[in-house]
C-alpha cells in the first residue's frame, strides 16, 4: 500500500507566501489541502477560504471546472506588519513517517519530548492525520484533526506539521 503523500507543497508555499506579504493565495484543490486550510482557519492563522478558478475566486464557476483548474483562495493574516503565519514545518517527511499513539500524542502536546518530536509550545498547533475508522463513523483516509483534538477523542495518528 503506497502512503499518502505529505502536504509539502502547501506548507512550504503558504509559508513563503505568508513571509512575502501577500493578502491571498491559491493553491490546488485537493481534500488535503482543503482539510489543512480549514484547519488553519479554525485556529486563527488565516482570514478566508473561498473556492475559484486558477484566476480569482469565484464559487460559483468552482462547480462547473475540470479538476486541474480547481483552486483553493486562501487569505492570510497579517498583525502590526508581522505574518500571523510564522511556521509551518513538516514533522512526518517522506523517509520518516512519524506515528504516535494517544499516550504520545499527550506528552508532545504537553511540551514533552515523544518519538524524536520536540514537545508544543504556546501558539503552535500540530496537525494529525488520523486513521480511518468505519464502526465510529471517521471515514477517509485524509481525515485531518488538531492535535488537542485528536487526544481528547483518544486518537493517535501520523503527525504531519506543526505551526506557530
């Protein structure tokens, strides 16, 4: 079975584009994308999602596209002439998968050192792919929770990027 790839173009450009000043973005669609984003969104280090063409953002014709043209518009934020979005690294990298279980997942969210992770520290969030779950409803392979969520559901998984 071939692993899911690692969302290493996003966090690298969401990054870059975030240190450039840019007021949005787009990115390819893809369920990955689109989770991580929403993510990021939830927790405060972007302003919007919309959905749009290669060109702006536009909802309405996101439907009627074939999926290569299919975008994500991410807007980011910026505070007092600083990113919001100062961090986005990968913990799991193509070589290295890093899979943790609840109890690690703990101490890592704790600020304890688990499975060569450096512990949380205040600000960051981590991102966790967690595994799919038919009989309690969790269905996907690309099912996406934070960190803090993950733990209080009981949940491990495969933790893919931290930011801060």
């Amino acid at each position: 079975m071939v692993p899911n790839p690692l969302p290493i173009r996003l966090c690298s450009h969401l990054l870059n584009t975030s240190k450039a000043f840019l007021s949005q973005t787009s990115l390819p669609y893809t369920q990955s994308s689109l989770a991580i984003t929403s993510l990021l969104l939830r927790h405060g280090f972007l302003s919007n999602i919309t959905l749009g063409t290669p060109s702006h953002p536009s909802p309405v014709e996101f439907a009627s596209l074939p999926p290569p043209a299919k975008r994500i518009w991410v807007g980011l934020k910026h505070r007092n002439g600083v990113p919001v979005l100062r961090r986005m690294n990968l913990v799991s990298k193509p070589s290295v998968r890093i899979k943790v279980d609840h109890g690690e997942l703990g101490r890592i969210l704790s600020g304890k050192r688990a499975k060569n992770v450096a512990g949380m520290g205040l600000g960051e969030v981590l991102v966790v792919r967690v595994p799919e779950d038919k009989a309690t409803g969790r269905k996907g392979t690309e099912l996406y929770m934070e960190g803090w969520e993950a733990w209080r559901a009981g949940l491990g998984g495969e933790i893919v990027c931290r930011v801060g």
